[in-house]
C-alpha cells in the first residue's frame, strides 16, 4: 500500500512504550494527565441518564446537528464563558470530542506542508503531535516563570511573517505549569490584531486554580476576532465523555464545523445531554471546588516532599493550579534514560523531552500530582527523588 | 487569517441549505439516512448505564486507551464478524466515532493532495466530501445492478496506476440501493492483490437485509491484507453513541490508532461500555431482526405507491435490504429543482447530483423509507408522484 507523505513520516513515540509499562498498578505513576476519578459524578450520572431517556427519549439516542446539543451550547456560554468575561452567542461554539479534537481541526484549518506555526517551548506534546500530522514547522518561543516570552515572540513574527498560528496554553501550562502573567495576555491579544495572526488559546486547566484568582483569559481581550478558544470538561466534569468546545468568530467557527461534518458527524448526543443536563441540574462550581480541595492538598504534599528531599540544586514550577509540575535537571542528564531506572523503583514520570517541538532537550521532567492519592504520592515523591540524589 | 489550501476551496453545500428546511415536522421526510428512533432499546441503555457505573466505576468515565474498549472489541469480533466469515483478533480492530471517523482517517492516511481515488458512480457523499477535504482527485466508476462493473474498474486501474485505493459500498449501496454481486466482490479481492490497492469496503447497512440471505463481505475473500473494513452501530443500535469501527490488517490498524490518538484521543468510555454490555446482555440479532421487519413493511409500502403512482418511465432500484431507494428522471431534469418544488408540498428527498464525485448529473434521487411511519410514507410517495406526473 502507499501511503500519504504524512503518513510515511509517523512514527510510534518512544515515550508511549514506555508508558505502556505504567499500566502495572504497582507502579507509582506521576506520568499520566488523569484527573482524579474518585470525585467523577458517578450517581449524579446514573440518574441523568435515566432522566435524558425519559424526558427526550429518542431524541437522545438520534442524529443531532453538527455543532451541539443546544441546551449545552448555552449552558457552556451562560456558566463557563460569560462569567471569565468571553462575550458571544452559542453560534460561537462547536461542541468537539474533547480539545483534542479542536487542536487537531485547527491543524487541518490552518496548516499547508512546510507551514510556520509558532509555539511556546516547550508545549503540550498532543499538539505537536497534532500540529506534525499536518506538515507543520515549528518556531518555539522561551518561557520565563510569565509564561511566553513576548519580545521573543514580536522577533519571531518579523522573521516569519507568514506564521499561520499562535499556540498558547496560559492557564497551569502543559507541561510547565506556569501561569501567564495579565500584562502579556493583554499584549498576546494586541499582537493577535496587530500582525493579523490567529492565536489558539488552550485552556484545559483554567478552571482548576490552586492559588489565588482565576486570571482573565486572552479571549476575555479579543476585540478583533483572532483569538481561538479551546475548552474541556475532561478535568471538570470526566474524561471518558470526551467533551470540549472551540469557542471564537462565527465565521471561524463555521470552517470548523465543515470539519467537523465530514470528521465524525457530531459528538455523541447521549454524552452531550448528560453533560447539559449536569451543568443545569447541579452546581460544577461546587464540584470544582472538590476537585481543588483534593488537588491543592496533593500539590502541597509533592512540594512539601520535594522541599525535603529534592537536591537542591534542582528547580522545579510551583504550580499555582492545573495538575503539573516540572522540574530542570543537570544538563547533561537525560530524563528518558532516567525513567528507565526509575522503574525499577516503581516510580514513573513523562521525560519532558516531547514537550520540545523541535527537539534537543533531554534534562527535564513532568509530574502529574493530581491522580495518586497522597500516602502514594509522599512515596513516589520520596522514591524519585532518592534516586535523583545519586546524581547531585 | 489564512487559511490551508483545502480550507479555502472549502464550500457548504447547497443540499446541506435546503435541507435545513426540512426541520419543520410538517415536512414528509424521505430525505435524511434516519434510522427508525421509535426502535432504540431505551430502557436497556438506562438500566445498562446504571449497571455499567455501579459494576466498572470511576474506570466507565475515566481516560480509556485508543484502540478502544477490550470488551467492545471481542464482542465485535466474535458477534460481529467471525460469524459472517471474516477472520482476525482484537488487534485487527480500532474502535471509531462512527464509520465516518474511519473514512476521514482513510483520507488523511493515504491521499496527498492531486492523489486519485477509485469511487462508484455514484457513491456517498459523506465519504466523497472527507476524501476531498484531502485534495482528493476522484476516478468515477460506472455500476449496474450488480454494483460497480469491474472490467470498467480495472480499466481505470490500468490508466491511473498510481491510484491510492478504491472505496466501494457493496451491500445495499448509498445512494443507489444497488447490492454487489457474490462474483463481484471476489473479483474486487482478487483485483486488490494484482494491483496491490487498498480497498475500503464500506458496509454501514450490511446487516440489514430485507430480502435474501446475507452475502459474504469482500474481507472475507481478502487473503493479502489490501481490504479495509468500515463497520457502524448506528443503523442497527442507535446513531447517537456514534460507534463504529475499521478491521483490517494489524501494520494498517495501528497506523489508524496513531492518527485517533492526535485526533481525539479515543472514543466515549462510556458510550463504548453501553454497546459492549448490550452486545453481551442482550441479542442484537433479534433486534435487528425487528428493525428489519419495521423497515421491510416501509419499505414494501413505499414501492406499492411508486408502482401505482409513478410515472413508469421513471426507474427505481427494487433494494434488497438497507434504507434507500434512488429513482433516475429524464435527463433533462434538475432535482435540485425539483426538491423546491416538493417542498411546497411538505415533501422532501435528497438530490443526487451531490452523490457523483465529478458532479454533472443532475436528474437522479434518493428516498429513504426507514424514517417515516406508514402512513406518511404513503402521503408523502403519493406526493412525490403526483408532482412527477406533471412532468411526464
């Protein structure tokens, strides 16, 4: 068979095989994205379902148009985006199988082969990998401890003025965790207008605020339509469910339904409703506010037991939300190497040299705090860093 | 913002427009693919719900791997594929949302922009509108009512030797309700191997058969591997779940997964569940033999009013089995025309000239006989008929 020219170049991560051996559940495993699934909804589900198939019946197992369930179009806007100060209408919003969906559609809509697109170093890795499928060169942008560098960035939009996108994660940044300072989203908003670049704001982790407010979104700074905005209920609500939105101008958001049309249809009309009927039957501030009890107490214990045993010498992101945080190592160690030793303790992390589109570094590593409960996480902690003691 | 190429060729269509209209309830239907929704098992989906949440827990809302649910798979496998003489593991098979998940998938896996496909004459207009968000340039092979004429097909195969697959509907064809001939789809099988071209078998309506026995897939002649296999729940359970799936050689499989991966990373852990646990709970044959009897009855009665009513120059496909039949006017008709026409009589049907790849004929039509009840069926046949008198 021949394949694509996309398709010859795909190859299997590295990290995904080794990954595969984290399923042993004696393992320790700060390496996942997963949320914590002792707070999912479980009951409140069961009964919604019930609830849906009574009251709409067929509706509800049917066909249902491209963009959304509308009662969940609304809902989104009225409780997730109105309240942060995102102004629209539901014709703003496509309803998309989790952001996943929507970074990928952005690939499709925006990338020809060879393309320039412009992101943060390092980003999340199933954007990359997203962004890659479509041919994508990468420009990477340095972080400080306020997120993207903005002087970094204006330099790289003068040498390549035919960048197709901004690619930003301001909230809890994957897999950083650093939060974008308010000066530079303003300034991200402005650059948006000013070199007519569209910026793809992705804010899976917005919601889970650890420390202090919720800072505004750029989107909330968008006057001229070139902010992109993708959300998630993957770590509100559940991932299984795999529901997230793009919110943005509706002429936008009109080529991502195109997309979406010929992609898979719809999201599944059963999942949607649930969701809705959650958001309007329950309070998901009150849920979130669980999830950030439990989350805060996880993080506080990692950085306690990284403040402890951690060399010195290693610096690390104290997260003010989201789920990770990642940590510098010498620079000639490398982190994959690392992760094999570390599994013979029985302690798993991402080495973070994914996370670098263009590749090339190796010395740095990404913890997740908020899926093991926290006598494992004292442990795994305590684990990974007596063994990172061996090279300090 | 610019664009990608493909995006900016992109266009809504015009039937997509008209279609709307159909929204008003006072509107007879024949137009969309619906399945019957009066026939979803609703309260088992209800009392699976609870069943699945209170046995699996946290695991039924949680990340799950892409490849898909274990169980799903081997219930697929064994209920779905083993019995009608096709041969594999769980490994040979990738859980999808729908079947048109798996058609993008197909496109972006094999087509470079300009590449040529091989597509039946017509053929569905979901997969022709996916290939082409690709750049797909589309070689139309001409049928009758044994389906696609395969001496017409290796011509093609002849003259376009770079070709990258052949897509084909062989059981109870959209838009023509054509079935394939037994010596037929051996012959495709055959022709996979001399040629070494992939071909995508397409069978979203091969379970439901109205008339006859069963005829076996062309997979299940496959013997090198060439023949990709696109299965769907969506007509014999419920579209809703969007549940589908690929079986096809383990080196192809896994290539669709590392695209689901940056795509949408999985489908619905729940949703896959609920089919899972109906698979293995309860009989799908036995409900699907119900559907069967609903759609054979509609079906009959839709074919009693054209033989009464339409005009006999008129030629419609007798389909054996699935949702349509697809009726060929005087060539000098436009049944896009039409269409308008009908609507002013609250009746409505797809015009075919979407359906061929290279457009240019305008004078066919497709009537789904699934969605309607009875009497409307025959209201709304009556009316179609009545307006085509006019014109003969």
């Amino acid at each position: 068979m021949e394949f694509s020219k996309i398709t010859k170049s795909m190859k299997t991560s590295e990290i995904r095989e080794i990954l595969k051996l984290i399923e042993n559940p004696e393992i320790i495993s700060f390496a996942g994205g997963l949320p914590a699934p002792e707070l999912f909804p479980k009951d409140e589900i069961i009964s919604l379902t019930a609830e849906i198939i009574n009251i709409e019946g067929n509706e509800a197992l049917q066909y249902g148009t491209t963009e959304g369930y509308n009662p969940l179009r609304k809902a989104i806007l009225e409780q997730r985006l109105i309240p942060f100060g995102m102004k629209g209408s539901i014709d703003n919003l496509l309803i998309t199988s989790g952001s996943q969906q929507g970074l990928d559609f952005s690939g499709r809509l925006f990338i020809d082969e060879d393309d320039i697109i412009i992101v943060e170093k390092p980003s999340y890795l199933g954007a990359i990998n997203a962004f890659r499928t479509y041919g994508a060169k990468f420009v990477e942008i340095p972080m400080d401890q306020d997120g993207m560098i903005v002087e970094e960035l204006e330099k790289a939009l003068n040498l390549y003025p035919k960048a197709k996108f901004i690619y930003t994660i301001p909230d809890f940044h994957n897999p950083t965790g650093i939060t974008m300072s308010i000066e530079r989203r303003k300034k991200l908003a402005e650059i948006a207008n000013i070199y007519k670049i569209p910026i793809l704001e992705d804010s899976p982790y917005g919601e889970l605020v650890l420390e202090g407010e919720r800072l505004p979104t750029i989107k909330s700074f968008d006057t001229d339509g070139y902010v992109i905005y993708f959300g998630t209920f993957s770590k509100t609500f559940c991932p299984g469910l795999r529901l997230g939105y793009i919110f943005a101008d509706e002429n936008v958001i009109n080529k991502y339904v195109t997309l979406k049309q010929s992609s898979d249809l719809q999201c599944s009309s059963l999942d949607q409703r649930i969701l809705a009927y959650y958001l309007n039957n329950y309070d998901l501030d009150k849920h979130i506010n669980k999830i950030k009890q439990v989350y805060r107490k996880r993080r506080d214990l990692m950085f306690e037991c990284m403040d402890k045993w951690l060399p010195k010498e290693i610096e690390y992101t104290r997260s003010r939300g989201g789920l990770f945080t990642w940590l510098k190592l010498r620079e000639d160690m490398d982190t994959v190497k690392l992760l094999e030793e570390a599994l013979k303790f029985n302690v798993a992390f991402v080495p973070g040299g994914s996370f670098f589109a263009n590749g090339g570094v190796k010395n740095y590593l990404r913890l997740n705090y908020s899926n093991m409960p926290e006598e494992r996480i004292v442990e795994g902690t305590k684990r990974l860093c007596e063994l990172l003691q061996n090279y300090y």
